[in-house]
C-alpha cells in the first residue's frame, strides 16, 4: 500500500548567510515531530544558530524557517506522512513475508 499524497514542503525563509552582519535574525516559524503530539513554534535562526521564539538563539546550526504558522503545520503534517508511509511499508513487509 502506498500512500501517494506525500509532498515534502521545505522551509521558504533562508537563514542569513556568513557575510551577514552578526546576530542578524531570520524570523519564522518550525515544527518538532519529534514528540508524540508535535508542535509547531516561533523561531529565529543566524548564521551560527537557531532558538525558539523571536529573541535569540540557543542553539548551534543554522536553519531553515516557515514564513507562516499555516506553512509551518502543512510541513508537520508532510513529515508525519512521510514517517506513516514508512511504518506502513515494514508492516506490509512483515505481513507479505509471514513475519509476525
């Protein structure tokens, strides 16, 4: 069984690059699909790091960012059809291979 509606939707919003003046802020918004219930955020990215909110940064790596909160939860909802078709696709496997 395939799924095919699975579209990846990448971040629209750049962080700035190296020759950018430092501290410069991107301004946008992310999502976690890493917890059991997700969650979609502000955030703000430089050339060294990215944080939660609008204000700083607190951690290393820079990154891509949504323009929109709606944008941001389209992405979420990509990803975990992304992470559904592949738990799916062992299930199949298993079942088409007698390995219960």
């Amino acid at each position: 069984m395939r799924l095919d509606f699975k579209v990846i939707i990448q971040p629209d919003i750049q962080p700035p690059n190296h020759s950018s003046k430092f501290g410069e802020l991107t301004k946008g918004w992310m999502y976690n699909a890493d917890r059991d219930y997700g969650i979609v955020y502000k955030a703000c990215s430089s050339s060294i790091g990215h944080g939660d909110g609008w204000e700083k940064t607190t951690t290393q790596e820079p990154i891509g960012l949504y323009s929109t909160e709606e944008l941001a939860m389209k992405a979420y909802r990509a990803a975990l059809a992304d992470a559904f078709e592949r738990k799916l696709a062992e299930v199949d496997k298993m079942i088409k291979e007698g390995k219960y």
